[in-house]
C-alpha cells in the first residue's frame, strides 16, 4: 500500500529532518543549551538574590567550570554563584544558581535551603535592575554522584530556576557530602 502525504505534511517532515540534521553534533555534545543561551547580555547577569522564607538576601558571584570539569563554587560562602555557561534567570531553559551548605566556621549561604517548600518564592535581581520571581516546585535530594544533570542543567522552553547545595552527611575522607540538594523553580512575574 502506497502512503500519500500532503505537501504541508512533506515540508514540515522535510524541515524536522534539516533541524534535526542541523542540531545533531549539539545534541551529542550536550552543548545545546549554551549554543541557544548565546551569551548573556551584560544587563542579564544575575547579580542579587532573594529568598524571603529563608532570610538570604545575597551577592551573586558569576562562576564557569573548574579545571576538574565541575561547576564553579561562589568564592565567599556567603555568596551564591550562577553557573555563567547556562542562561541568566529569566531566560528560557534551566538557570543554575549553586551556594555553599557550610564552611570551615559554620553555615553558609544556602544553609537553609532545605526548608523551601512548594510555592516559596525566590527573586533574582539582574545587572539591569530587573526582578524575576520564581516559586519553588520541587526540592529533590539525590546522591553525590547521581544527580540527574539534564534536568539540573539542560534545555528546556520553560523559565526555570535550580538553587543546588550539598546535603546529607560529611564525608571527611572526599571532604564533600553524601547527597546534592536541588531547589526546581519556574518563573512567575
């Protein structure tokens, strides 16, 4: 049996198949996300962020990798850092804002996040003094090594927002903690 298919239907097949074709060495690379967050404008950057329910009202440092391949840590534990090779809050996709649980003296930054619930509300204010509120909708804990990556860091049409940290028990032989703690927000004004 012969299938026949309109010329709509044949187009739109035939740009699928150049999209596709078009994007394959970013969909293996795993470097979509930066490909189609470009570059953040100067006015994006993150630069302060809110969490009422939690009393943070903080710095936020701009952060890349490691030279070991992981996400950059903000420098003073009472700072956040935004991992700089995603997207800015507000923006399509997943932002990632990382902070420390602890330090050598006592709680840090996100010391606390582990009492956001659904519905909290976090704001990050920009460079150019744009506020963008997000409220939490899922806080996961997952262990050291098997945080799900994509859903913290890849592409997706939403506007998100993951707050991580660490979580669970101190290992003093790695110097790390057993679990990562992840805060999933979506933008709301």
């Amino acid at each position: 049996m012969v299938h026949f298919s309109t010329p709509r239907k044949l187009l739109i097949r035939f740009c699928l198949v150049v999209l596709i074709a078009a994007l394959q060495p970013w969909l293996l690379s795993g470097s979509l996300p930066a490909l189609l967050a470009q570059e953040a404008n100067a006015e994006h950057i993150p630069v302060r962020l809110l969490i009422p329910s939690i009393g943070v009202d903080t710095v936020i440092e701009s952060v890349g990798k490691t030279d070991a391949g992981e996400v950059g840590v903000p420098q003073d534990s009472k700072n956040a850092a935004w991992y700089n090779l995603g997207i800015a809050p507000g923006q399509p996709g997943n932002a990632v804002i990382a902070g420390h649980l602890d330090n050598k003296t006592g709680r840090a930054v996100f010391w606390r996040l582990r009492e956001l619930k659904v519905d909290d509300t976090i704001t990050v204010i920009d460079a150019g003094g744009s506020e963008h509120t997000f409220a939490v909708i899922e806080v996961a804990a997952y262990p050291y090594n098997q945080a799900p990556i994509n859903k913290i860091f890849g592409f997706d049409l939403e506007h998100d927002l993951n707050l991580i940290t660490c979580t669970g028990r101190w290992n003093s032989k790695t110097h790390t903690y057993s679990q990562r703690l992840v805060v999933y927000t979506r933008l709301i004004e």
